[in-house]
C-alpha cells in the first residue's frame, strides 16, 4: 500500500507538470527557454535544501554537497536537461492530447526497447497488459486528434526518449533524494543558459507564468522525480514504463478539477482499459528485473 500511494503521489505529480506547463507558455506566453530555466533552477533550489536536510539525518553534515554531487551523473543530468527542454518547447504548440499521446507511446518503446537489447525481455502477460493499456491510451486521445505538427512532434518524442533515458540512469540510484539533487544541480548551468538565451530573444515573463514555473520545479518536478528514483527500482523495466501509461488519465482528472471538463462515458471506459493493463502487469509481476 505504501508503494502504491507513492506511486499514484509520483504519476500525480507528473500529470502537474503538463498542467503548469501549459499554463505558462499559452496562457501568458512565457518563453520555453526562460521557463525550462526557473524550472530546472527552482527544483535545484529546492533540492538543495532537501539534500541538505537529508545528509545531515545520516551523517554529520561535513562535505554534504560534495556527496549530493557524487551521487549525480552526467547521463541522467543531460537526460533530465533535454527532458525539460524538450517538453517547454514541444508544448508551444502541440496540442495536450496529441503530446500526452507522443510522450506515452515513446516512453514505452525506449525503455521496453532499453530492456530488450539488454535482455530484459517482456513475457506475455506483460505484453499483453501493456498492449490493452496502450490501446486504453490511443481509444481515449487518437478520436479528437488532428495532425499534429511536425516540430512539435519531434520535440515531443525528445521527451520521450529522454525521460525513458533518465528513468533507465535512475534504477542504478544509491539515494534517491541526493542522486535527483546531484542530477538538477549538474544541468542547472545548462537550464541557466536557456533562460539567458529566452531573455535576449523576448520579453521578460509574466510574474503568474513565472509562478507556474516555480511550482512545476519546486513542487512537481523536485518531489516527483525523488518519487520516482525511489519507486522505480521496485518495478521491474517493463512495468516502471507500463505504470507511466496512467498520467494521461490523471492529467484528465486534474484537468476536470481545475478547469472544469466534462468526463465522457469514453473516458470512463478508456481509464479502465488503461488502469486494468497497469494494475494486472503490476500485480501478475512481482519479481524485480
């Protein structure tokens, strides 16, 4: 039950990150650049702070920051960088449905794929579990689709395969809270420079756009992907990707709250073929790969 709502806690907490997203760049029309910055720098911040605290309930403190670093690497650094900036400018205009849609399906192939050059290979319960939550997923958002555009759709598989990458980095994690930190702290020069070249190339952001930001960093971001490094090594690979099919259907709920959607009879049944695909993979599979 713990795992479980920690679980539901972390898929939450990605399913915000769209909304907040969303709110910034269409809403106020806040510069992906300067938004991937107080994104990335805000959950540096945070973490920061997190790490710091979280050092000092396991040691005396001394050289704490030199141990936050040590526990990041530059591959899931540079993969959670071009996670974030991929998905600000990706959402600049692709539509909601089309980039959940993209970002899911590429997530599945990446790290399922990860897993089979690897040797970690599906068995068939989970392949036909991930195959009833995917087709859960296009039923709910394919209908209302248009052509998505073609940028927009490069940016949104970037995402995608970056997120699978940093995913991947995040099973081989010591410490979940100090390996995020060191990750956020190794690309916060690279978010940085983002939001330098997004300030010589417009206008400031709005102070409600840049709150956003903050809230998708400090909040979403910083504690969802701690979440996440403690999570994921209890899932073997293809369940940890099967899991993450569920953040389309909470970013409709959440979308149902905040902004007042309706929630159709194809929703009703499309969350069901997609949660059902979750939770028979999850509880069929105990065994971590």
């Amino acid at each position: 039950m713990r795992l479980f709502g920690l679980t539901l806690l972390c898929m939450t907490l990605f399913a915000s990150n769209s909304v907040f997203c969303r709110a910034a760049l269409v809403e106020y029309g806040m510069d992906p650049g300067q938004y991937t910055a107080v994104r990335g720098l805000s959950a540096a911040a945070t973490l920061c702070l997190l790490g710091w605290w979280h050092v000092r309930q396991h040691s005396t403190g001394a050289g704490w920051w030199r141990r936050i670093w040590s526990q990041g690497t530059w591959p899931g650094a540079l993969s959670l960088f071009a996670y974030m900036a991929f998905f600000s400018w990706g959402y600049v205009d692709m539509p909601t449905a089309a980039g959940t849609l993209i970002i899911n399906a590429t997530v599945q192939f990446g790290m399922v794929g990860w897993g089979v050059r690897h040797g970690v290979r599906p068995g068939r319960r989970q392949t036909l579990c991930l195959g009833v939550a995917l087709a859960g997923l296009v039923a709910l958002l394919l209908p209302g689709l248009t052509a998505p555009p073609l940028t927009g759709s490069v940016f949104m598989i970037g995402v995608g395969l970056a997120w699978s990458a940093y995913s991947i980095c995040g099973r081989a994690a010591e410490d979940a809270v100090e390996a995020t930190a060191g990750n956020f702290w190794r690309c916060a020069p690279l978010a940085a420079l983002a939001g330098l070249a997004g300030l010589l190339s417009g206008e400031a952001a709005h102070p409600v756009a840049v709150a956003w930001g903050i809230c998708a960093g400090a909040g979403a971001s910083a504690c969802g992907y701690v979440i996440w490094y403690m999570i994921v090594p209890r899932y073997s690979l293809v369940n940890a990707s099967i899991i993450q099919l569920s953040v389309p259907v909470i970013t409709a709920l959440l979308a149902l709250v905040t902004l007042g959607e309706a929630i159709t009879m194809r929703f009703v049944l499309c969350a069901a073929l997609i949660l059902g695909g979750i939770a028979l993979s999850v509880l069929g599979q105990g065994e971590r790969r």
